[in-house]
C-alpha cells in the first residue's frame, strides 16, 4: 500500500497500482471459494463412506478457516475501497497516510467479527446444509435422533427420500439437481434454465414450479447445485440395483 509522500505536499494521487492489488486480491478470494468447494467434497465423500465422525470434523474445521480468511479478505477490499473513494472525494491538499486509514477501517471492521458471521457466507451456509441432508439421506442414527425420526418406519422414509428425488417440473428423477436458495426447492438443471430462459426471452418473470410455492421470480443466480441430493440419488440407484 502507498504511504504519505515525503514531501507532504499536494499531489495527483495514482490509484492504478492500489486497482491492480485489489484484482490481484478477488483472485486469492476465488482460489479460496476453489479450496471451499475441495473440502466441501471431501466432507461428503466421508459421510458417504461412512468414514469415522473426527475426520470428517476435521474439514468442518477446515471450512471453518476458510470462511475466516474469506471475511478477513472481504474486510480489507471492503477498507481499501472506502478509504480510496473517501480520498477521491474530498481531495484532500496534502496526500494522506492511505497505509494508516486502510488499517483504520480494517480494524473497525475485525472488530465486529463473531460467529454469526459464517451465516453469511453462502459456501459455509451451503456445505452444512448439504452435509446434514447427505447424513439423513444416508439414515445416519445420529441425525435421525436429533431429527426425532427414530423408531420411523424405514419404508416410509425411503418413500419421503425418492418423492424428493423427483423434479417438479419433469416428474423424473433427477441427474443433476439444482437448489434454488431462495424458498429451498430442487429442479432438474436442465429443466429449470429452459424455463428460465423460455421466460426472460419474453420479459417475464419465472415463478418456481413447485406446486404452493409463492417464489415468482426466480433468477440463474437463485439457483446452486444439490450436491449433496445428487450423492442421494446416485446411492439409491446403487441400492437399487443390489436388490434387483
């Protein structure tokens, strides 16, 4: 980060280099949403496998740091980008210690943190929610008590498991299922972007095909892949096949 100029005069502030470490930044936040993704999959892969609870922990805390290094990141781009349009906007007669109002704001912004924070971030969000539908999809006992579903027929809970594998809009199983984030329902991806598309082409908006639901304007960016859901069809297709 550039400091004050040495002679404390007034000057033409360049901005260029301090726009080119910024970029260079919101390419390291890609590289680690890339290592959220890794351990994400990993972590299923474990519940899939019914791998021992520690290891599998072990990426939860790895997603854990992720997510910390992810809001450290966004609070120092969030710090760089006041303190230059402040800079811009009042130019000021002597160029300022930009080093020092940067880490003023950053350490205003640190100052907030708490774990609440991780409720934000969409990756985390994502991969606990995904692990613990892979765990009841797999009929772990631990998330069935907690669920309170002990003791339930298991018959009944194959039948809740293969109406969820089912598209709405398709009424076929699924291959590739995604999750619109905005009311919690799964389309077939190829099912869902047509409609999307089909509606967008006429300026209109594309409601969720889910019968009751009260979306109506669902966007590409609603939508996310169903990770965990496409492990739980292909595992049932296996069983299936076992038993034939």
């Amino acid at each position: 980060m550039p400091g004050r100029s040495s002679s404390g005069s007034a000057g033409f502030i360049s901005f260029s280099g301090v726009e080119s470490a910024l970029s260079s930044l919101k390419n390291f936040q890609l590289c680690i949403n890339s290592a959220m993704d890794a351990a994400s999959a990993v972590a299923l892969d474990l519940v899939q496998t019914l791998t021992e609870v520690t290891v599998e922990y072990s990426m939860e805390e790895a997603m854990v740091e992720y997510a910390s290094m992810d809001r450290e990141l966004n609070h120092y781009i969030k710090a760089v980008q006041s303190t230059m349009k402040h800079v811009k906007e009042e130019r000021p007669e002597n160029i300022p210690d930009l080093k020092l109002l940067v880490e003023k704001k950053f350490e205003a912004l640190e100052s907030k943190n708490s774990d609440a924070d991780f409720q934000k971030n969409e990756k985390f969000v994502q991969f606990k929610q995904q692990l613990k539908e892979l765990k009841k999809q797999c009929g772990l006992q631990a998330d069935r008590e907690a669920d309170g579903t002990e003791g339930v027929d298991e018959d009944m809970i194959v039948t809740q498991s293969q109406t969820n594998f089912t598209c709405p809009i398709t009424q076929l199983e699924m291959k590739k299922p995604v999750r619109n984030k905005v009311c919690g329902h799964t389309y077939e991806e190829e099912a869902i972007v047509r409609i999307i598309e089909s509606k967008h082409r006429r300026k209109k908006k594309a409601c969720c095909p889910k019968i009751g639901c009260s979306h109506t304007d669902v966007k590409m960016s609603d939508l996310v892949q169903d990770e965990a859901l496409r492990r739980a069809i292909e595992n049932h297709k296996k069983r299936s096949w076992h038993t034939d």
